[in-house]
C-alpha cells in the first residue's frame, strides 16, 4: 500500500457490532490473551480487556480489514506495554544525606541501565526487526499469530488453542515459519 492510499476503517457502531457478534472462542483467545499481556504487568487481565474495548469504542483506529479480535489483541499488547513503561519511568528519588565535604564524584552515580539514545536505538531496531519478520507473513494468518505470540513469550499450548491448531499442525506451521525466516535472512536480521 503506497503512503498515498486511504485505509478504511471502522467506525464506532461497526466495532460495537463486531463486539457483540464475538463468538466464544473468541471470548476465550481474547481473555488468553489478556492474562499473557498482563502476567508480570501492573495491570489485571480483566481490567486490560476491557480498556482495549474502552478505547476501540472512545475512537481507537480499527481498519477495516482487520478483524476485531486481532485488534483488541494489539490495542491490549500496547496497554501492557504502556503500563510498564510507566512504572520503569517513575522517578525514584534517594535522599542523600551531605554532611562532610565529599567531592562531586563521589554523589555521580553511575546509572547501569542504557542511555536514552541506546534505548531508543535498541526500541527501533525492534520495531524494525518485528515489521520485518510478520511482513514475511502478510499471507498467512495464523503463522502471522504463532510468530507475534512467540515474541510476547506465549507457550506452544496457548499458541495452539490461540490458533487453534492440532499438535501437528502447529509443529509444521513453526517448521513453516522457520524456512522463511531462514530463507529471508540466511545472514540473521541486520537493522
């Protein structure tokens, strides 16, 4: 798609409908998904789902190709990911307390995590990289799905009921997806 075509999108009734029209196998991938994003996160699952739908219903961007259950999982993906970047920001404050004459060195502490240049870097080279690898499955839904659950760290079982997918089929999806990335990137993936 050149920069110059218009998506369309959906508009707040149509995800309202897509909302209500939710099977329960959909229900069951959403709320897996919500538990996989908020495990370890400030945020509880149910609490997760339902800001995903909040904010498809406040005016998120829902393309119209995209199915609605993939994109609360994505708006879901962003939230936890929000919610842990405001907790890793909060500043900590440590009181030093100065009594003798200490030379300025000695109150720099050093901070071991990377510099904001480093961290957008690395953030970019991420974003880059995960373009780069699910564009290789544009074509294919639920190798699309086993490889962005894969990066969110989900098991092979919960990848498997996501798709729901048997035992062998999934194993020769995952050899699918293995052949291509080795094919588009036999050196590894360079930014």
């Amino acid at each position: 798609m050149s920069t110059g075509q218009v998506v369309a999108t959906r508009s707040r009734d149509e995800i309202a409908s897509a909302i209500r029209l939710l099977t329960a196998a959909d229900w069951a991938r959403l709320k897996l998904v919500a538990r996989k994003y908020a495990n370890g996160r400030p945020i509880e699952p149910d609490d997760l789902l339902q800001e995903a739908m909040q904010r498809a219903m406040d005016g998120r961007v829902c393309p119209a190709h995209v199915d609605v259950v993939k994109f609360l999982a994505e708006a879901m993906r962003s939230i936890a990911h929000g919610e842990t970047e405001k907790v890793e920001q909060k500043l900590v404050l440590v009181p030093v307390s100065k009594t003798g004459d200490y030379p300025a060195e000695a109150l720099a502490v050093a901070d071991p995590e990377q510099s904001v240049e480093e961290r957008m870097m690395s953030e970019q080279n991420a974003t880059a990289f995960r373009r780069d690898v699910l564009a290789l499955f544009d074509d294919d839904p639920q190798a699309r799905d086993i490889v962005e659950g894969s990066m969110e760290d989900m098991t092979a079982e919960e990848l498997r009921e996501l798709t729901g997918l048997s035992q062998t089929a999934y194993d020769s999806k995952r050899r699918l997806i293995r052949r291509r990335i080795d094919k588009a990137f036999p050196q590894g993936w360079k930014p």
